[in-house]
C-alpha cells in the first residue's frame, strides 16, 4: 500500500506493526526482509506519535574521497571475510543457529527461565536440524557476502513459512520456555515478525510467566496453562501480547514489571529493565560484565565476550577467569561503538580488526585515522550513551544482574557451581573508564574525549 502510494516499487518500508500500535513496551520495527530493530521497545515509541512506517527511496549515489585505496580495503577485508571460520563458513552454513548445539555443549544456553544452562531438546531445535527439514533458503541482507539469513518453511501443524527464526529466537521460545518443538518455535518467529515485537523479550517474558505460574504466583492468565513445554500457551500468549488483550496486557509490560506484579521481582532475567539474551553468564564471566555495564541493559552485542571466550576470536580467553576481562570488555564496547556508527553489521567483526575498519573510514570520507583515534571515537561514543543514561538516573547499583545469577551457582554441566563473579571485576572497569566510584564518568575522563567544556 506504501509503495503505491509513493508510486516506486523501488521503495523500502520500515513499519511497525499491531503490536506498536496498541502501546506493547517490546515493540519493534521491522523492514521488508524481516529484519527487526528489535529491542528497546522503538515499535512502542513509534506507535506512541502515531508513526506508522517510514518509506524511503535512495535517488543519488555515494561517492568515497579515495576510490582506488578505498576499494583495495574492501577486496581485502571481503577476503578476510571468507577466510574466517565464522564468516566464510559457519554462519553461511547454518546461519546464526549454530550457535545452539555450541552453547548447549558449553552449559551455558539458559533454560526454563535460566533455571540451569543445560538443555535436554538443544539438538531438536539446532540450526543443524532446522538445515534438515524447515530450511527453504538462505538470504542475505544488501550486498552481504556472509549470507546468514534463514528462510523457513514449516507445512505441517503450523503452516507458516518466512524469515528465521535467528538463534535468540530459537532460545527465547525454546530452551526458555521448555519447547523442544522448531515447527513451533518458528511459528511463534513468525508470529512476532507479524505483530512487530521483539523476540528476546516476548520469550524471556513468557519464560518467566511460566515460572510464575507454576509457582503459583501467576494466577489471572484468562484459562491458559501456563507450565514449561506448553506449546499451545506459548503460541497463545505471543498472540495475545500483539493484540495486547487478556494476560497479553501484563505480557506487553515485559518480565521486570511482570515479576514485580507477581511479588518476586527476581524471576525477572533482565539489566536495567531489558530481558537478557541467550547465554548464561555463570559460564562466561566477561559477558556477564558486559551485561551489566551495557548502555543499553541486557544486551549480548555491545560487548560480545562470546567471540572470545567460546568461538576464540581474536584470541581464546578463558571463560570463567575474571582476570583481565575488564580491559577486554572495555576494548569491545568502543570497538562495538565504531562498528555501529559506520553502519555496518557487528558480524564482520568476527574477521576484522579496527585496523580494517580505520582503513575503511579513512579512504571513504578522506580524514586520516589511526587504530589509537577509532577506538578513542568509539570511546567517546560509549561515554556520551553512559552520560545520557545518566540524565536518566543509571548509577553504579544498575550495573549487576539479576539476583539468581549472582547467588545461584549454575547446579549443572560444565560449569556446575560457577557465579558470574561481576562485582569483583566492576571497580576496575570503572577505573579503566574513568569513572567515578558511584559509575559516573569523571569529568577529567569527559573532557578528555571533547565531552566537556
């Protein structure tokens, strides 16, 4: 309809969908592909100002100040790219849900509301089994070299076929709920690409209703049985959360108002609001500091410790050491900050460095920058975002995580009796910040970076 009315079939859509428009916090925009701007709730902000999509339509072309150095470094850097084992082989193969059968086999894949790490129907719901029987083919974002997307088509009980379902969403409705079903699971993908709502949030939510429910804390949920490996309920409540109706209305407001609707705050898995990701941190002690001090609250990508302490890139970290994991998760965050500033996607990251990235940026807008100047400006990025959640009233108390993970040492699997340990690594990330004490950022750090005058 957008496009007609634009009168170009060349156009692209940005859109919200029901979800946005009836106020649900997990919202998200969603483009053509199915790719989704999906945590933070932008569908809900959007959907707030009547703001239904955006179309746009590129006219001109984009010139680089130095084509010929410019175009050596993506020939290089697209090389990089094949050669990786992650880029040129992995995520081409199976696409991101590779990662389920490694995470799993790492005890380290939550389940049943981050309850253990371990997942009895992990291989049931794997990117090995989805290549087996719902895969219809592979899709890449514009231009993509890597190819990571996955196009499904499930044709018996739920007759659903499109884009993923991408490795969080096969955790967020399988593991953390309990569902080894992949028809199912990607059903409730589709569901959400639908309704436009995030699927970390959606799962993690109804993961934790489950727990709720079962516990006999959750009772008002309009006749749905609530428990652990209910398929039915699962898909039921993804539904109504879209159409914010009946126990959809409480499932709309996310885990951590849900959990503290219920009496126990503490069942919500979430950082500052925001439902946490698919990997324990109790086996992963630097990405358990990346949750805590990310900008953004529960977030994987913004310092994605994963690379490192499981897949060994750049360099294999021992995941459950605490040494040295601040200065490493410090060194991702700004490196992240770049990646994300230059538009492009944090995947080509598993083969290039920021040696690769100042190349790129310094050929394309023709200012000279050093690695040491890349990193300083991703560095000032992060600093700004701290600043703002700040304003906000983000302090040193919302940089943990929640109270399970930090008491409950993991009860089995490789990590059996393992705790994130995080407050023993928060002094020193602070100190290699530049901040103060209380998590704000000293004013001698600001003015450094050009923050302050």
């Amino acid at each position: 309809m957008l496009k007609e009315a634009v009168k170009d079939d060349d156009a692209k859509v940005l859109a919200i969908g029901p979800a946005g428009e009836e106020g649900v916090l997990t919202a998200c925009v969603v483009n053509e592909l199915g790719r989704a701007a999906g945590r933070g709730g932008s569908g809900a902000v959007m959907g707030s100002k009547n703001l239904k999509a955006i179309v746009v339509r590129g006219t001109g072309s984009v010139t680089v100040a130095h084509p010929k150095e410019f175009k050596e470094s993506v020939v290089k850097s697209l090389a990089m790219m094949r050669e990786n084992p992650v880029t040129g082989t992995a995520l081409y193969a199976y696409g991101t849900p590779v990662l389920v059968n490694i995470i799993n086999t790492n005890g380290i894949f939550p389940t049943r509301n981050f309850s253990t790490g371990v997942f009895e129907g992990a291989e049931n719901i794997s990117g090995e089994q989805m290549a087996a029987t719902i895969l219809k083919k592979k899709t890449a974002c514009f231009a993509c070299p890597i190819a990571c997307g996955r196009y499904c088509s499930v044709k018996a009980e739920f007759e659903v076929e499109g884009e993923g379902p991408e490795y969080e969403s096969i955790w967020a409705f399988g593991a953390q709920c309990g569902v080894d079903n992949l028809p199912a699971i990607t059903k409730a993908n589709y569901l959400c690409n639908e309704y436009g709502i995030d699927t970390i949030s959606m799962g993690n939510t109804i993961g934790c209703a489950m727990e709720a429910y079962e516990r006999g804390l959750l009772k008002d949920t309009g006749g749905l049985v609530l428990n652990f490996g209910n398929t039915e309920a699962m898909l039921e409540a993804v539904e109504l959360t879209g159409k914010n109706e009946g126990i959809g209305k409480m499932l709309a407001l996310g885990s951590k108002r849900l959990a503290e609707s219920v009496g126990e705050p503490g069942l919500s898995m979430s950082v500052k609001g925001l439902e946490l990701p698919a990997y324990d941190p109790r086996g992963v002690k630097g990405q358990g500091l990346g949750y805590a001090t990310s900008n953004r609250g529960g977030c994987h990508v913004q310092a994605y410790m994963i690379s490192p302490e499981i897949l060994g890139l750049p360099e294999q970290l021992d995941r459950l050491a605490i040494e040295g994991k601040p200065a490493f998760v410090k060194m991702l965050q700004d490196f992240v900050c770049m990646v994300n500033a230059l538009g492009m996607c944090e995947f080509t990251g598993f083969a290039l460095g920021a040696d690769e990235y100042a190349a790129l940026l310094s050929h394309a807008v023709g200012r000279e920058y050093t690695v040491d100047q890349f990193m300083e400006a991703g560095e000032r990025l992060f600093n700004l975002k701290r600043m703002m959640n700040v304003a906000m009233g983000v302090s040193r108390e919302d940089d943990t995580l929640p109270e399970r993970l930090l008491t409950t040492p993991m009860p089995e699997g490789p990590v059996a009796g393992h705790l994130p340990e995080t407050e023993k690594m928060i002094d020193e990330y602070y100190q290699l910040r530049g901040w103060n004490p209380d998590g704000v950022p000293a004013d001698e750090k600001l003015s450094e970076l050009g923050l302050l005058k």
